[in-house]
C-alpha cells in the first residue's frame, strides 16, 4: 500500500496512562515501531506506543471487513510517522517513513 501526500496535523494524546505509559512519549519510536506484530489489537498497538493514533482512514464499519488506517508521529521530528492498517481490529500492514 503507497502512502502519498499524508500531511500530519498531530494526533490525540491518551488521557490516561499506566506506570509502563509513563516513560513513553506520545510519539512512535523504531523500538515501538518493531514490537508491533501483525495480528495485533489496535489497544495492543495503543499500549507499546503509549498513546491514541490519529484514524486516517475508515471502510466497511459494522460488516465483517472492517479495514481502518491509523497514523502516529515519530520521535525523529519532521516527517517520521507509522501507519497501521487494521482488518477487523487486526493489524494486517505497518509503515514507517524515518522509522528504520
């Protein structure tokens, strides 16, 4: 999947955050970026990162494809992110621009 022409804006900081969270910045790191495995939850996702994901994009809600796109910023500045590909709450592709 090519990713173009993303602009990033920020993303939504999680409110809350565990004693784990609390070393995490609200940023994905390339050590995150690693651990993330497909299969995983988007809370899974969530919780190695430290923090809420900016939804990008969304199809199929409410049937048994359900696909969604979300972005996180990277810790290297300027234009590091990762986007995640989600299929019924799965991880099915990750990206990262800077991030390796």
């Amino acid at each position: 999947m090519a990713i173009t022409g993303i602009v990033l804006a920020g993303f939504i900081m999680g409110a809350c955050t565990s004693p784990a969270q609390e070393e995490n910045q609200p940023t994905a790191s390339v050590k995150e970026f690693a651990a993330i495995e497909k299969g995983m939850s988007y809370d899974e996702v969530k919780e190695i990162i430290g923090s809420d994901g900016k939804l990008f994009k969304e199809s199929g809600k409410g049937t048994n494809n359900h696909k969604f796109a979300y972005v996180w910023d990277g810790d290297k500045g300027g234009q590091s992110f990762i986007y995640i590909t989600f299929r019924n709450n799965k991880v099915m592709d990750k990206q990262g621009k800077q991030m390796q």
